[in-house]
C-alpha cells in the first residue's frame, strides 16, 4: 500500500475527538432522583431533630478515638485522602499528563468543573445551615444547627467521591470503570468513616457528605456541552499562539490536538499557516465535527503530491509481467529510417 494511500485512511478514521459525548441515561436519571431524595430526608431529618440526630450524639458519647488508640496515628494520614488540596494536586497531575497523550484539555476540563460545582454546592449548604460540629456541641440531643458552624455536609467525604470518582468516570473501558468506581467508593467510605472515629462529624454529616459528592458525579453529562464550548476555544486560542511563536513549526507535526484531529497527522509547505487558520476555523464547530485538512495539503513536502489520476498503474496482482515491460528493448531502432521488415523491403 502506498504512503498516501496510507495517510488518506488516517485522516477519515473516527478521532477522539469525534467521540459520543457522556449523555444523562435513564438510569442516571433514576440514581440522581434518588440520592436527591435522600439527600432531602437527611436535610429534613436532621432538622427536625428526628432519630438520626438521636443516633449522632449516641456515636459521639461512644467516643470512637479513645476506643481504638493504636489506629489513631494512621487515620491522621489517612483522612488526608479526603482534603481538597493535596488530592486535587494528585488527580490533577494523572490528568495532565493524560491530556499531553491525548492532545486535548477535556480530562482537566471535567476535573475542574466538578470541583468548582462541589465547592459552590456544599459550601452553599456548609454557610446555609451552620451546623457545630461534636467537639463544639452546646446542648445534648440538639442538631446544633445554624450557630455558626461549618460542617454540614461533610467536605472530606464530598471531596472524596468526587476527586476520586472523576477518575471512574474518565475511564476509557467497562472494566476500568467498574474496578475504579469500587476504589472510589471504598475510599470515599473510609474517608467518611474515619472523620466519625476522629470526632470532627457528625454521622449525619457523613451521610450528606456521600449524597452530595454523588450528585455532582451524576450531574457531569449535563456539563459536557459547555466544557465542550470553553475546550474548543482554549485549544483554538493556543494553536494560535503555537504558530505565532513557532512559525518553523508549520514544516513539522503540529500540537493541533482536539480541535483538528486530521492536522496533526500533516506536513504543512510555505502556506501551511493559511491553511492551518482555515481548519481551525472549521474546527471550532464542536466535538463532533469531524475537521479535515484542504486538499491541496501535501503529506510529503519533499516531493509534490499527485493525485489518484497522476499516479503510475499498478500491475495487477496475479500479472507475470516483469518489471521493465514498458521500457523499449536496446536492440529496436529508434532512427526513423531504419522502421523497415527483416527482409529489408520495408
């Protein structure tokens, strides 16, 4: 197969960037009106100092980090898995880098959305109903409520099934989706848990705290058009920069990433910049928009690209005919008067 035979396959394969965009299935609906639902009746629960408050001060009376002392030291570092700082600093580098191999900013993108929408969300609830805290409680069999606190929902907890479950839901396979979601929900679980043993939650904060983070994860597809939109933009503005800085660039591969997925695979000549401008152009439409490069783009710059008309004929497969057929034999005359029989009467 010839080269650019080769190369014009490439460019109409399906990208990355042409994948299906994550969409709000039926059974995502279902999960995110549910744990919605919970969500309200622990809100409601504890408001109305009902037995789920009864049960937080009987946890706290319990006193688990005097019950068990030799695990103590190793929760202190265990709960860090639920901070918001040093596991966002960890997820983000993994997703970087998954975004230089993959040329686009869609793994980060999702990351920082989620977490933005996790912040806003449960900070929203944290300063709404101002709950203390069981080291600052006042009155036993109260919900403590709106006296200033800040620790209904649970961040820790929140912050951990969201963090860790982004991962789960940028898996590229069923079963690396599968084997990340239990990781993430043990995770987040043991978070949870350990927050209780140290005395810094309630239990009831813990339960919110796993609702709330679900429910920012189930929300992402409704996301996606809109990290769509700010990607296309981003990448557009930094190829443009690319080729500003680097304009000796334009002979090699090109960062072109997920606004023009045929791009990268060219080799662009002298007027390669007009031409990159015209396909990013193009590109900017969506994910879906699948951008090809100009015809008159060549895949070799050594030599001129011809077409499928131009090319030479390619002998059959099954043909004997050797190789130098076509070239005319040393012993025929070439002079025009020497076209005359072997009996020389011509």
């Amino acid at each position: 197969m010839r080269t650019d035979d080769k190369l014009d396959q490439m460019e109409e394969r399906p990208t990355d960037r042409a994948r299906p965009l994550p969409r709000m299935t039926r059974t995502r609906l279902w999960l995110f009106g549910g744990t919605l639902a919970v969500y309200i009746a622990i809100v409601v629960g504890v408001l109305a100092t009902s037995w789920l408050v009864t049960f937080d001060w009987q946890v706290m009376f319990f006193k688990p980090y005097k019950q068990w002392p030799e695990i103590h030291a190793f929760l202190d570092y265990f709960v860090v898995l639920g901070q918001r700082g040093p596991t966002a600093v960890a997820v983000a580098a993994w997703l970087g880098w998954r975004c230089w191999r993959q040329r686009n900013l869609h793994p980060l993108l999702v990351l920082g959305a989620s977490l933005l929408l996790l912040n806003v969300t449960v900070g929203a609830a944290k300063l709404g109903m101002s709950r203390l805290g069981p080291h600052y409680a006042t009155t036993v069999g109260s919900n403590e409520m709106w006296l200033g606190g800040d620790i209904f929902p649970s961040g820790h907890t929140a912050n951990a099934v969201v963090t860790w479950g982004v991962l789960a839901y940028l898996a590229t396979t069923p079963l690396r989706r599968r084997t990340l979601s239990v990781i993430a929900a043990l995770g987040a679980l043991g978070v949870g848990m350990t927050t209780v043993y140290l005395g810094t939650h309630w239990v009831s904060d813990v339960l919110l705290g796993w609702a709330a983070g679900l429910l920012v994860l189930l929300a992402l597809p409704w996301l996606e058009p809109g990290l769509t939109w700010v990607e296309d933009r981003i990448m557009g503005v930094l190829l443009r920069l690319w080729l500003r800085l680097r304009p000796d660039s334009l002979r090699g591969p090109l960062p072109a990433g997920a606004l023009a997925p045929g791009i990268s695979r060219q080799r662009v000549g002298a007027d390669g910049e007009a031409l990159v401008r015209e396909a990013v152009s193009v590109g900017t439409g969506g994910r879906g928009a699948a951008t090809r490069a100009p015809d008159g783009w060549p895949h070799h710059p050594a030599r001129p690209h011809t077409s499928r008309s131009e090319r030479s004929p390619v002998t059959p497969a099954g043909s004997r005919r050797p190789p130098h057929a076509d070239r005319v034999p040393r012993s025929t005359p070439l002079s025009p008067t020497s076209g005359r029989g072997r009996n020389g009467t011509g």
